[in-house]
C-alpha cells in the first residue's frame, strides 16, 4: 500500500502539472469537474484507484494476509506430526511420522517403511517410542504403547498404532489428483533429530508422477523443493489448506543438486495404509499392460499406447488390443474419466486404486474414441 500511496501522489502532482492530462481524466471521469481541494487524501486515493485498470491494484492477498494464513495453518496441523524413535539393541535411529486416525484412546500414524526397516539386510526395529512435543517440551509415549500394524518395501510406507489419554489431532487427506506444479509445498518433520522438532519448510510442487531411477519404490513420487533433511523422513507434506499431500521420504543428495526432494502423494498412503489396517500387507492392483515410457509410440500427443498384454491381466477383460492409446483412466464410483496424458498418469491411477474395484478405460482405435466395459482390478503377479 505504501507503494501505492507513492504512485498516487506521484500521480496527483501530475494531474496539478498538467493541464492536458487533467482534460484526459475529465474525459475519462465522463466530463465531471473535480476540485481536488474538497477530498481528503483517502478519498483522492479512492478516486484514482477507481481510474486505474483492477489488475494494477487488486490483489487476492497482501503478504501480511498471506502470513496469517500460514501461520494458522501451521498451528492447526503441527502437532499431527510426531517424532518416532526406534530401537533395537544398541542399534537406533529417529524420524517423523503423522497421525491420521483416531479409535478412542488409539491414535494411527503413517512413516516410512525405511524407518522401521532402514537395512534389508538386518532385522526391523521392534521397539518404538513416539515423541510429541508440547509448550517447548519434549514427551514420550513409550514402547508399551505402541505396535508397529504393518510396513511395505514396495511403497516406503508403514504404520503405527500408540494408546494415549493425550488429545491430538488427526491430519486430513487431499486428494493428490488435484496438485498441480507450482502449488505452495509445506514440510513438517525432524530434521537431525528432536533438537530441530517440528521444523517448518516452504517450497513449492516441483514435479508430478516422478518414478526416481534407480529407486527400490515403485511410487508416483510428489517432487518439491521444500527443504528436508535426514529425519524429516515419514514426516508430512500439507498444501495450503493444511491438507496432507505426502509423505516425505527422500532427497537427492548429490554436490549439483540443491532440494530435490520427494513424497508419497496422498491417494498412495491411504491405498497402503487401508492395506495395513486391514491385515498387516498390501495387495497391488494390476492392470497388465506395457507400454514404452516417455515417448510418443503411436504418434500421439498424448496417451498411452499399449505394446502388449498379459494374459492375466485386466487389461485383455477390457477387449484392449495392442496399438489401442488408452486417453482416460475411471473408477465405476466416480463422475467422470481422469485424463491420461502419459504412462505415468495411468501407473499412478492404478496403483492408486485397490484390488476388486471395477474399472473403465477411455481409448482411442482407428482414429474414433471408445469406452470399455467396467473390468475388476486382479491382485498383481508378485502379491498373489
């Protein structure tokens, strides 16, 4: 406003200067006469913003409004996420980890599946102690509280349950489909351990469906750059409505890279953490198709072009054949087709969806687009 104030003034004095501009203003003012003696500063103010074009002077949010915005939403989420210490013999390790659900005196927290089990070669830690942290003080809720429900290799996910007379708050999920590039990425976790607790970072959503080569998970990574740090892993990633987005679980880290860091996206997480819950593994969904990533095979603009298919696959129940270029991805629960624009579009629909749901897929043959019969998602090759 300030600079606004400085523009305005700055115009005022032109308008005294200058008699040919003040004919333009009358003009524009439909030819009424104005003594600028007879208003005050706010209302000469008022008057020359109403003459400027609403993009020069109307804003969505001042900065201060922004700030406020944040700083409530870090308040309301910041003690949904927990510090997990785990440990098993004279071997221990910490990180972060966020509560989503609640049972009574029962509180559910999702982590990385590396938290639990950071060494395929060794033993999972079997002890875990959660750290919550209240008025700058640290607490503990110990291991006679806590059970570790399930872990996933496959998704770097795994959950916890503790019992507490404590009240805490439950983290909400987004829907991941709905994050776009430049959207605002808030980070909360523990970075170095509990000496940095509940550290808050800002960035932004840097990249969508990124499968990380070289990477054990087969995830549909969120890539942002919101900084995190070892510790931070299993710890939350909220937009700007204080809505859970991800879970943080890497970074690369290397001497030409700076924050490069990504997350499980949301409708991953509650897919495995549904699996936990429900008996402690994950069934995938497979749809059996391959396709080659990245590029255009059938000369499309966009798509899937489908190579083959398995034989045990959904995809043949759906009467898919090999040149097909599948353009839309539908749950029979939902109102419309999501747009496949690339095979990693498709890969995170799929795998975002569950065993037993029933599926249609929009595709287009010979040049005419066509819609297939509702098909049920198999259990993938490797977890039956």
């Amino acid at each position: 406003m300030k600079k606004l104030f400085a523009f305005t003034l700055l115009f005022i004095m032109a308008i005294s200067l200058s008699a040919c501009d003040f004919l333009l203003i009358e003009e524009e003012m439909d030819e009424e006469i104005y003594d600028m003696n007879e208003y005050t500063r706010q209302e000469l103010i008022d008057l020359v913003e109403s003459l400027m074009d609403e993009s020069y002077h109307k804003v969505e949010y001042d900065l201060e409004s922004f700030e406020a915005v944040m700083k409530d939403m870090v308040e309301n989420v910041q003690q949904t996420v927990v510090g997990i210490e785990v440990y098993s013999g004279l071997n221990s390790g910490t990180a972060s980890g966020v509560i989503y659900h609640k049972e009574g005196n029962d509180y559910y927290v999702v982590t990385n599946h590396h938290v639990i089990h950071p060494d395929e070669r060794s033993t999972p830690f079997n002890n875990v102690n959660i750290i919550y942290e209240r008025h700058g003080m640290r607490f503990t809720i110990p291991n006679n509280r806590t059970e570790i429900i399930g872990i996933d290799a496959t998704t770097d996910l795994a959950v916890i349950r503790f019992e507490a007379a404590e009240n805490f708050p439950v983290a909400k999920f987004a829907d991941s489909n709905d994050v776009a590039l430049g959207s605002v990425a808030i980070a909360i976790g523990n970075p170095l351990g509990f000496d940095y607790f509940g550290s808050v970072t800002m960035g932004v959503i840097s990249g969508l469906s990124r499968y990380v080569r070289g990477s054990q998970y087969e995830v549909p990574f969120l890539q942002h750059d919101a900084a995190i740090s070892p510790g931070n892993s299993g710890g939350a990633l909220f937009n700007i409505n204080g809505e859970l987005i991800g879970i943080n679980n890497m970074k690369i880290v290397e001497d030409a890279t700076t924050n490069i860091g990504f997350a499980i996206p949301s409708n991953t997480v509650l897919r495995i953490i549904r699996d936990l819950e429900d008996d402690g593994v994950v069934r995938r969904p497979f749809f059996g198709i391959t396709a080659v990533e990245g590029v255009s095979a059938c000369g499309q603009d966009y798509g899937v072009c489908v190579d083959s298919l398995s034989s045990d696959g959904t995809a043949i129940d759906a009467n898919l054949l090999e040149g097909d270029i599948i353009v839309g991805y539908k749950l029979e629960s939902w109102d419309d087709y999501i747009t496949v624009y690339n095979f990693n579009d498709l890969r995170e629909n799929i795998l975002n969806s569950q065993v037993g749901d029933y599926v249609s897929v929009r595709y287009l043959r010979d040049g005419d687009i066509y819609e297939s019969d509702y098909v049920e998602l198999v259990i993938h090759p490797d977890d039956r």
